[in-house]
C-alpha cells in the first residue's frame, strides 16, 4: 500500500527522556540528536559526532523560534526564527542547499496557502537582506494512521533559495515568516500544528536541512510516495516537463484526450509564490473549467492518490474541484495583471474506473496539471 509511513516510535515524540534515549526524542531508537544533547556513540548524532564529553557536536547553533501570532485559529500563522551554520559543519555550503521546513495541519483551509518570506543573513561582519532570494513552497501528503500521543501531520511549508552564494560557517540567518490562507472561511488550528509552540525557544519540531541531509530537529510521522508510486502526470494545454523526479505528459500527447475546459495561456504573469523554472512553465498555460464536468482520458482503472496544479489570472477563478466523488479545497482566486497565485492541492483519494478521470467544478478553476500515484501495488 502507498504512502509509506514514515515515523520513530511514539516514545520519540513524548518530549521526555527514556526508552533508551540518549537524549530528549533524540538516540537510540529515535532520530539522531541535532544539538548538543548526550549520546553514546557516532551515530546517536546527526553530525555523526559524539564528543569526548559524550554530547553530540551541532551543525546548527543559536537556534530560536518566537511565535508572532499565538491565538490557537488565526487566519495567518507567522513566526520568527534565527539560527547559525555552525563553524563544526565542516565546509561552506552553497545557499541554494539550505532549506527549513514547518510543520503544519491543513485542516481545510482554503488554497492558495501564501507564504511570505523576510530573510536576512550575517557572515559575521555584514547584515544583508536575501528576501528575494527565497523560494517558498508547500508540500502536502496524505495524513498518517492517528496516533492520540502524537501531533499527525498532513503538510509542510518549505523555504529554500534559488542562489549559488556560498554560506561559510558561522553565518547567521534571520527569517520572519508567515503564511495566509485564501480567505478565512475556514482557520488554522495552530493548536494542531507540529510545529507550533506559544513559547519562544530553541525548537526542534522545525527542521533545517543541507540538501538531503538533516542539520536540526525532527520531522513528526508523515506518509509519504516513494518514486516507484508516482503513475502518471500531465501539463495542460503545456509541453511535457520534468517537475522534481517526476515526468508530466503534453496533454496534446496523441494518447491522450481532455474532453471540456477553454485553453489557457499566460505567460508574463509571475507565479505567487516564486516558483522554479519548470513549475513556473507548467503554471503558464492551463485549463479554464467553468461548472460542470470533463473527462481526462485513457487513465488505467485502479485507485490513486491525485494532485492538481491551479491557479488564477482572474479573482474570479474561484472555485471547488472533484475528482470523481472525491471533492478538492476550495481554490479561491487572486490575481492582477503582473501576479497570478496558485497552488498544487491535494493528495486526494480516487478511484478510476472505466479508463477515465472523470473532473467537476463548482465555480470556476484554472487547471494547470495533474499528477497520481498508486493508492494500492
């Protein structure tokens, strides 16, 4: 069965020492420890380091999390966060290396979740604002198996960097974040977030990462898609493009047929949040489908997890998608001439018979691309 659980045993998540712990949630049979906590070997470390004084030796220091908003339903999460690559690190690192995730419930809020991003580094003789460097991205997956002793998790808000500056150790980076939902019919649940705390400190359910290797903190359980589940994707109205690992059709593929939905084209507005180069292609042209239904075709039978790229040129591409049976977040839309908003909703549950994937609109949405993976193998 896809997603595959991802997860350290509940005694890692109890905030308390025990079990074999090395450290607090850290060693043993935990995630390795990201601070200087205890350990007892090399590999009770993230940094692969146990000291002589048996504590594990930090590749990030200084770290401080301080919530802005700490009223449990708010319609804009937004903390503060600071920290330094630590000189023990090893060698510099290139800014587009770094990212740092927060963990979060999505709880039915409304798309598209906007991020915004103030970020400021200091080598150690120079404060210089890098805000528009930032890329801002997020991530969603299907919730995992409820456990009552753990906060479950079914999305992350990722900052990264599209620059190849060097970042030498002891810099220091400062960020102010925050990210609003697209209306506030429906809160966020702070109360639910994994990443949440209403007390300011070092915070080690945000996690900072270089590259594929983890520098702080623990991610909470999550279900996530191995490569082999991904089955198919398609850029409306676009040409094929790779996104990630993932390959995505034409749909003017000769194989493939969309019944319904005018084309689409824009390309001189900006994506918000900034994009990636292939994402930003894939969101210049779409879909427009008004009420009522189309057909994408031929689709194998089976039951799949889907995704779906949208996005707005107008405020009035406002609208709820279904898949099937299975109905989407609402997508409410914001755009000018220059900006347009989007976001990649789902995972939601599918079950495709007949050889088609069969989509409804209530409202109106810009349908920029699809993507499945496999619920069942």
């Amino acid at each position: 069965m896809f997603p595959v659980p991802v997860s350290y045993p509940t005694h890692c998540y109890n905030h308390s020492l025990g079990d074999g712990e090395t450290g607090v949630d850290c060693g043993g049979q935990c995630a390795p420890c990201w601070s200087n906590q205890a350990c007892t070997q090399a590999a009770d470390c993230l940094s692969n380091q146990c000291a002589s004084n048996k504590t594990c030796v930090p590749l990030i220091t200084a770290l401080t999390y301080t919530p802005i908003e700490i009223a449990a339903q708010t319609p804009r999460p937004k903390f503060n966060l600071s920290f330094t690559y630590s000189v023990d690190s090893g060698p510099p690192m290139l800014l587009r290396e770094l990212t740092v995730r927060y963990y979060f419930r999505h709880n039915g809020v409304a798309e598209p979740i906007a991020p915004s991003s103030q970020v400021t580094i200091d080598p150690g003789n120079s404060q210089s604002d890098i805000s528009t460097k930032v890329l801002t991205s997020v991530h969603r997956f299907p919730l995992p198996a409820q456990d009552p002793n753990v906060l479950s998790t079914d999305s992350y808000l990722e900052i990264a960097f599209n620059d190849s500056m060097t970042v030498t150790p002891g810099t220091k980076f400062t960020f102010t974040e925050d990210f609003v939902a697209g209306n506030i019919d429906q809160l966020f649940d702070q109360n639910s977030h994994y990443s949440f705390t209403k007390t300011a400190g070092a915070n080690q359910t945000l996690t900072v990462h270089r590259g594929s290797t983890r520098l702080w903190g623990v991610e909470p359980p999550m279900a996530l898609f191995p490569e082999c589940a991904f089955a198919f994707g398609v850029n409306m109205n676009g040409p094929a493009l790779t996104i990630g690992a993932e390959s995505l059709v034409a749909e003017s593929d000769a194989q493939l047929t969309f019944s319904g939905g005018a084309p689409y084209s824009n390309k001189t507005a900006k994506p918000l949040p900034t994009s990636d180069a292939a994402t930003t292609t894939l969101l210049s042209t779409a879909r427009t489908l008004n009420t009522g239904d189309s057909v994408l075709r031929p689709v194998l039978n089976g039951k799949y997890w889907a995704y779906a790229w949208l996005t707005s040129s107008v405020p009035s591409a406002t609208g709820t998608l279904s898949f099937g049976a299975t109905v989407a977040d609402k997508f409410v839309g914001s755009a000018n001439s220059a900006n347009a908003r989007w976001a990649l909703v789902g995972p939601y549950l599918v079950d495709v018979t007949g050889g088609s994937l069969q989509l409804t609109v209530d409202g109106s949405a810009q349908l920029a691309g699809l993507k499945l993976y496999e619920a069942e193998h």
